[in-house]
C-alpha cells in the first residue's frame, strides 16, 4: 500500500498493491503551497515515509497548532 497526495485538489489516496485505488480523503496543505526549502512552511514534494502519527483519539475537526 501506498498514499499520494494532490496538493492541487487537496486530496490524499490511499492505493493498494495493484495500482488501485482504495479509498479518497480531503487534506489541507500548507497556505504557502509547494516548497523544499527549509523553513518555507511549505508543503514539501517527492517520496516520504511516515514516522509518526498526532492526533490519535481528537475529534473530527480538529485543528492542530503547533506540536
């Protein structure tokens, strides 16, 4: 399995083995838009690995500030 997210449509896909798509949900990138350079506040492009996951148990909604 696999995600992509779409910067441009503001939507992550969650992609099985086989190419397929399974599943679709809403996202919000940064304000800034797309960007590699440190500290730009950016939403940075190319392949990354997850490594931790916020958030567990908040409510739909919510919003994040700062960890």
């Amino acid at each position: 399995m696999h995600i992509r997210v779409d910067i441009g449509r503001q939507c992550l896909g969650l992609f099985g083995d086989d190419g397929a798509c399974i599943r679709r949900y809403p996202v919000s990138t940064a304000l800034n838009g797309a960007g590699e350079e440190a500290g730009s506040q950016r939403t940075p492009r190319g392949r990354h690995r997850i490594r931790a996951r916020i958030g567990a148990g908040a409510p739909a909604g919510a919003v994040f500030r700062g960890r």
